[in-house]
C-alpha cells in the first residue's frame, strides 16, 4: 500500500501530468462533474486557510475592510467601461432565466421559457463595475476617502483549457477594491499592496518573486498599469502570481463617482483593485514539490510535525505515549501543529509514504529501542535527511528545525530562479533556448508589434519589466534592431 501512494508520473517523463498525479493523490482537490471545476478537499482548504488569514490580517492593517458584493451583475452595467467588458467578454457566463420546470412528458426538467429575465445577468468574473455601482452611493465628500474594502468570494471565468488550481472556471479569491482623492495616493496604494503580496508569498510560501509592472498588452482590462509578481516553476515556465492594478478615473467616470473636494468642487476619484487566489496553491506545489510528492513550506503545513510510534504490544504503546505527551504540548504551546498517529489499522510504511506525499515538514519516529536509549528518529521532508537524535531536547529542536526548513526551501527556489535566468539578445539563440524554460533579461523596443512578434514564434510573453533591474542602459532590441526603451522579462507562461 505504501509504495502505491508514491506511484506518481515522473516529473521529467511528463511535468504535467505529475503535477495533476499530485494534486488528487495528496489530497488537495479533484475534479467536480462540472467541467473546468474543482471540489478544494479538505487538506487543501487548510492550506489555503492559512494563507488568507495571513493575507487578510496585513490587508487590515492597511486599513482594508471586508466586505461582500452580489456574485451577479447586470449586463448594463459591464457596458459602461468598454475595454473592461472586451477584456472579460469571451470568459462570461451569463444567467438567462430564473426558473425549471418539468417537462410536458414530466420526464426530464427543462427551462421555463416563461421565467426569461427582463435583464440578463453575468456571473462575476470580477467585480469591479457591481463595486462602483455601489461606491456612488457611498462616496459624497473628501471626508469619505479614502474607501478600501476587500471581498473573499468566488468568480467565474468560462476557461476553455482547464488546471486544478492553475486555471478553472470557478476559483476563489480576494479582490480589493480602493477610491482615493488623488493620483498619486491610488499609484502609491496599488504599489503597497503589490508589496504586501510579494512579501507573503516570499517569506510565507518560500517562493522567490519578481516584482514589475505588466506592458500595455498585458494590462488588466481597464487599468492604466498593473504591477505584477511573477514566480518560475521548476520547469522554468513563470507563473503570475498577484497582480496590483492603478485603474486611474476609468471606472469612476463610467459610474459618475465623485467626490466633493476641500474646495467644495466635485472631482472624479482615482481608484485601484488587485488580488491574489487560489492560483497560489498551484505556485506552491509546483516551486517545491518532488517525486514523492508534496513539499510544503512549514507556515503553511496544515500539519507542521507528525509523530508515530512504532510498537508491538498495547504495553509499549503506552510507555510511548506517556513519553510522548510532554513533548507534543510543548510543541503545540510553541504554536507548531502536531499529530499523533497511533492508528493501528495502517502499518508504519504506510503512514511514511502517506505524510511524505502530504508534504509533512517534519516527522518524528519513537520506538521500543528508541525508549531504552534515549532517542527518537527525526526526518526532514524538504531533503528527505533522517537521523537519530537525543530525545532530551527535542521540541526545541524541531521549532528551530521548521524555521531551517522554511529558510531552506526559499533559498533553492531563489537559487534554482538564478541558476535559469539569462541575459539574452540575440533572437535566433532566444528562440532556441525559450523552449527549455527559464527568465530571459532581454532589452525590447516598446511597441506592441514586437511583443506580439514574438509571442506568434515561441509562446513566450513579456512578464514584466522588472523594478530592480539597472534600465540606464537598455541595448538594442533582439527582434527588431531598434534601440531598446526598457529591459524586460520574458518567458512561457502557465
């Protein structure tokens, strides 16, 4: 039974095909009889959890308030911001009637063609115009600003190529939504929060980030820029993992929301949205994850250390546990999650197997021998290293252990990022190299002809250009032969 929950595909013979291995047999999600959807089980709900409760708690401490706003929206109201609509249009589904009923024939239940909606109505797919329908009513003065609410939810997006977490027609999210008096306070707010994101998914996920801003072509639909953090996966495709977009008076003019300045003069507010969802649970397996199954980052392991012991008669068992007990509350009074498993019906092979392909950051072994000397077997998922050590000792030592194996897990992402980014200018080279992955730093002419351009030949994307990159002296455009306006990112993209 243990060496059948290993049996995942290779990630050198087929990396996608692993990865969906992984997703179903760790536990995290399987298909709904839906099509593009998911059932989120409940192991992988724990770790999403955790990362909105972190989320959540830095967005308050901004100020943010949650809030909740209707998963429907009337299609008039998508009409008011044209390049919004165009940009969501293709991905809406849309609600039509409100009422079955059941056939003539009283066989099957069907539409009824009497309950059609005066109105029809889109499922959200983002909830940027139902948000500021409703800010008009709640912005009069200076005074009410600035307004910031966040919304945990659901949307839809009728995607037609489907990956558990990567992309589905239903996800969860958070979507914030900000109104400012000024420019320069919505440019800042949407930087901040860009922050906020990279700074989690850095220090809470151990997944290394670029932080920049998207080009024009890959703006979010109705932005005047978005900021983006784009991480690379081990197969050295970059996967966007938040984005922050500055959406200026875009919205505000299409739904008349104004404010009354301090000079009683009535101005259009500037505003910004941004979000992060499960998308990111799809960047931790695939940062960390091995043949064996999942590796997850310790502040965010449902189960951060498991405990088993390994007995033969009911009397050891409970020497064990007795021995045991001081050390899983010391544990757990530390706030480290632990789980004892004494469950007699599944043998030893089969709970290390099991907790390897959970990605468990730690596990600890206590058996009879280990009682009469003294130490217990401590195991390491992120390396897989095992060893006997003193017992004496031993929850302090697997706190600092956790803190190790979240620095370490950071640092090989961080290392494999460096080991897989080039410098690259020569566009034949480019597109032989694209296809094994990896960052290419390549210097681009700014026009959308290029980006396009390349697109067509290698399914490549500009990703970003990158905030930390010296722009004093961009180069000559690898496609066109033009001087180059900006050095970029480029890479295949999930």
């Amino acid at each position: 039974m243990a060496k059948e929950l290993k049996q995942l595909t290779k990630r050198a013979d087929n990396y996608s095909q692993w990865y969906n291995d992984l997703v179903v047999k760790a536990d995290l999600a399987e298909q709904a009889p839906v099509r593009g959807c998911m059932i989120i089980k409940p192991y992988g709900y724990a770790i999403w959890e955790k990362m909105q409760a972190e989320l959540d708690k830095e967005f308050k401490k901004l100020g943010v308030k949650n809030a909740y706003f209707p998963l429907l929206i009337p299609k008039s109201f998508f009409a008011r911001e044209a390049e919004h609509v165009k940009g969501f249009a293709k991905e809406s589904a849309v609600v039509t009637h409100y009422r079955l009923k059941t056939s003539d024939d009283g066989k099957d239940i069907v539409v009824d063609p009497d309950a059609k909606l005066d109105e029809e109505l889109i499922i959200r797919p983002t909830s940027e115009t139902m948000i500021w329908h409703t800010y008009k009513n709640w912005i009069h003065s200076y005074r009410d600003l600035p307004l910031m609410c966040n919304q945990w939810c659901n949307v839809m997006r009728w995607e037609m190529r489907t990956r558990p977490f990567l992309r589905t027609s239903e996800f969860l999210w958070q979507e914030g939504h900000t109104a400012h008096a000024t420019a320069e306070e919505a440019e800042a707010m949407a930087e901040k929060m860009l922050n906020v994101y990279a700074d989690f998914v850095e220090k809470w996920m151990a997944v290394p980030v670029v932080r920049g801003v998207k080009s024009p072509t890959e703006r979010f639909a109705g932005a005047l820029n978005t900021y983006t953090i784009e991480a690379m996966m081990q197969d050295g495709k970059a996967l966007q993992s938040g984005t922050s977009h500055f959406l200026g008076q875009n919205f505000a003019k299409s739904f008349d929301v104004t404010f009354l300045n301090k000079e009683n003069k009535p101005e259009y507010v500037w505003a910004t949205s941004w979000g992060v969802s499960t998308r990111l649970m799809g960047a931790l397996i695939m940062t960390h994850s091995d043949d064996n199954g999942l590796v997850l980052p310790p502040h965010l392991a449902p189960i951060q250390v498991v405990i088993v012991p390994i007995y033969k008669k009911e009397e050891q068992l409970q020497q064990i546990s007795e021995k045991l007990q001081p050390v899983i509350k010391e544990l757990t009074d530390k706030g480290i999650s632990v789980k004892y498993d004494d469950d007699d019906t599944k043998r030893p092979g089969f709970k290390f197997a099991d907790y390897e392909l959970r990605g468990v950051p730690v596990r600890l072994v206590l058996g009879a021998r280990d009682l009469e000397n003294g130490t217990i077997e401590l195991m390491r998922r992120d390396t897989l290293e095992k060893e006997s050590v003193p017992f004496d000792g031993i929850a302090g030592r697997v706190a600092d252990l956790l803190d190790e194996i979240q620095n370490n897990m950071f640092d090989k992402a961080l290392n494999f990022r460096k080991e897989h980014t080039y410098e690259c200018s020569n566009y034949d080279e480019f597109k032989e190299r694209i296809k094994d992955g990896g960052f290419f730093i390549c210097p681009w002419d700014g026009t959308a002809e290029t980006e396009a351009k390349i697109k067509e030949d290698t399914q490549a994307t500009i990703r970003c250009i990158p905030f930390d990159l010296d722009q004093s002296n961009p180069g000559v455009d690898m496609v066109s032969g033009k001087p180059a306006v900006k050095k970029v990112v480029v890479a295949r993209a999930y």
